[in-house]
C-alpha cells in the first residue's frame, strides 16, 4: 500500500454500497480513511487532526439536506475541507455546494485516476468543481467582496444559467499526443519526464504544453490539469477505459 496521504478522512452518507466503494479506492491509494458514517451525528469523537477532508457522498434528488450539512460541517470544523462525490450530476449542485462552503463537487463518474488526483487537491485545499461550473468557482479561498460584473455574485439562478450556457462550448480537439501529455500534467511530471517518457524531446513537449494550455484556456500546468480531470469523460474514447494512453509512434 502506498504511503498515507494527508491527514485524515471522513465519509459521510446514507448509502453503504457508494460509501465503500469510495473508501476502499481511497484506501488501496494510501489515504487515511478516519471513519465513515451516515451523517456528522454519528461521529462519536471529534477528529483531533487539524485539517480533515469531510466526503459527502450524495445519491439522492434532496440536495438541500447536504447544503445543510456542509454548513454544519464547516461551522464544527472551520478549517476543515468539505466536499461532495455525487452518483449524478445535478446543474444547481455545485453552486449550492460552493455557497455553503464546499471546496469540491466530484461526479461518481470519472476513472479511479483522475478521482484520486481530485482528492489529493482538494486536501491541499484546491478547489475542484465540474467544467460547467469553473467560471464560477475558480477557488476555494475565503469569501470576498465581488464586483457586480463577477460571475460568483449573480445570483443562484442566474449563476445556473451562466454555467448551462458554458455546457454548449466545444470540447477542444486535443490531437493523441496532446492528450497523452495532459495525462502527464495530471500526473505531476515535469517536461524532461514526460519527454524521456513518450520519446520526444523536452522542446516539443514545451510546444506541446504550450498548445494545450490555449487550446483549453488556461494560464498554467496545475488549471491544465484540473481542467483534464474535470472533463475526463469528455475526452474518453466511447467503450474505453485507456483514457490519455502514451501516444506512439504513428499517432504523434
């Protein structure tokens, strides 16, 4: 098994099956599982780790009993980080997980890889939230004071509709060794890794980076990344599980 990783987590939900699923992909990649319960009343001690990561694990169409409990988790545990791992993804979730005070929204639908690497970001404290929603929550700081023209000051329905409308964007097209390399990005390498990994040299994977990082907009290799995990079923060949394969030789 591999080394623990942070500090600590709690599962959270009324559904066994999910919940055990979650922890034990969890487990197998060296988190440390605290507990996992039905709802914060069941939590007989109080978690003496500074920082924990509160999983909230939601099948269910009554979203407003786990906004309730994201606030309660957040006045309990200030510091601590909350987010939620839905069976479906629901268009007005994120934003009420946002304005509650979750740091994350994850769909119990993307590969083991990339949901790992989302939790290992979110007990860093990043924010991760579904494509549809990053205009609207591009970080998990602290509050602050918003202009009228800022995208997370509109209000719930008009925030809903900003993020529908984002749904009818293109994907952009990313050729098999630009997606190849975002794997990589997901992964933490670095230029000269990646380069020694796919057999190319570390000046075309800068091109490469450089590329990928306008063709989905974004200013850096961390956003490029999230941006990767996020929209991994987007990119995933239909029937396929190889989801950013190496790219060879024929395809570069």
């Amino acid at each position: 098994m591999a080394e623990s990783k942070g500090n600590g987590i709690v599962i959270l939900g009324k559904y066994s099956l999910m919940k055990e699923g979650v922890s034990r992909v969890l487990q197998a990649n060296g988190f440390r599982i605290l507990t996992s319960i039905s709802n914060i009343e069941r939590l007989k001690s109080r978690p003496r780790i500074h920082k924990v990561l509160f999983l909230i694990v939601h099948a269910s169409d009554d979203f407003s009993l786990i906004v309730s409990e994201i606030e309660l988790l957040k006045e309990q545990y200030p510091e601590a980080h909350v987010a939620v791992v839905a069976e479906h993804f629901g268009l007005a979730e994120p934003p009420l997980a946002f304005k509650a005070g979750a740091i994350g929204y994850l769909v119990n639908a993307v590969s083991c890889d990339a949901f790992v690497k989302s939790i290992e970001l979110l007990m860093l404290g990043e924010a991760i939230f579904p494509p549809t929603f990053s205009s609207c929550a591009p970080t998990a700081e602290k509050p602050r004071r918003r202009s009228k023209d800022d995208p997370a000051a509109l209000p719930d329905d008009e925030k809903a509709s900003l993020c529908a409308a984002s749904e009818t964007v293109a994907t952009p097209l990313l050729s098999p060794r630009e997606t190849a390399i975002l794997r990589c990005l997901i992964e933490g390498d670095s230029n000269k890794f990646i380069a020694r990994k796919i057999g190319i040299t570390e000046a075309t994977v800068k091109a490469h980076v450089k590329a990928i990082l306008r063709k989905i907009r974004v200013q850096n290799r961390t956003q490029a990344a999230i941006w990767g995990m996020n929209n991994a079923l987007l990119l995933q060949p239909a029937n396929s599980n190889a989801l950013f394969m190496p790219a060879t030789a024929e395809n570069a």
